[in-house]
C-alpha cells in the first residue's frame, strides 16, 4: 500500500484525516481570536501544494538520461505522490471557499 492509500480509497481517507484536523484548528484558531492569520496560511498552503503541483509536472517531463543517481522513485510511486498532493489542494480550495462565504 502506498503512503496516501489505495487510489480508491485515499481521497475518502484523507478528507477525513484533513477534515479533523482542520476542524481541530478552527476550534483553536476561535478560542484564540486569530482567525485573519489562520485564513492567510489556509492560502498560502494552497500556493505551495500548487506549485509542488507544478514542480512535479515539469519534473515528469524531463527525459532521463541515465545518469541521475538517488532518484529511487517508480512511476507508482512518482503518481501516488502527485495523487495525493492534488487530492490535498483540492480539499482545502473548497474548504476555502466554504470559509469564505
């Protein structure tokens, strides 16, 4: 099994890890009264899964030469990864914009 899950099961799983952490947070954030800074890093870490989302996209297009040592990544992996980081962005953009309305 891959670190994110099954491809059928991961989005269902981690919508529920996400979803109670993030209702964890808002529980924390409220108690403390800093709910500017927290919508600020809910954005910021959209930005940083969408350009690791980009970073991945251009790495997936570099030709191999043979010559790259250390690169121990299978192509099942190198989709799970992508799997997952895109699952993730997706979630917290309409978290988002439930938040937002």
């Amino acid at each position: 099994m891959s670190k994110c899950g099954y491809i059928f099961v991961a989005t269902h799983t981690q919508d529920l890890v996400w979803g109670n952490e993030l209702e964890n947070m808002k529980v924390y954030v409220a108690q403390r009264g800093v709910t500017s800074g927290f919508l600020s890093g809910f954005r910021d870490h959209i930005m940083e899964g969408k350009e690791l989302l980009k970073e991945l996209e251009q790495f997936s297009h570099t030709p191999f030469d043979g010559r790259v040592e250390g690169i121990g990544v299978s192509m099942g992996e190198f989709f799970d990864l992508v799997f997952c980081v895109a699952s993730e962005v997706k979630f917290f953009e309409v978290e988002q914009e439930y938040l937002d309305m």
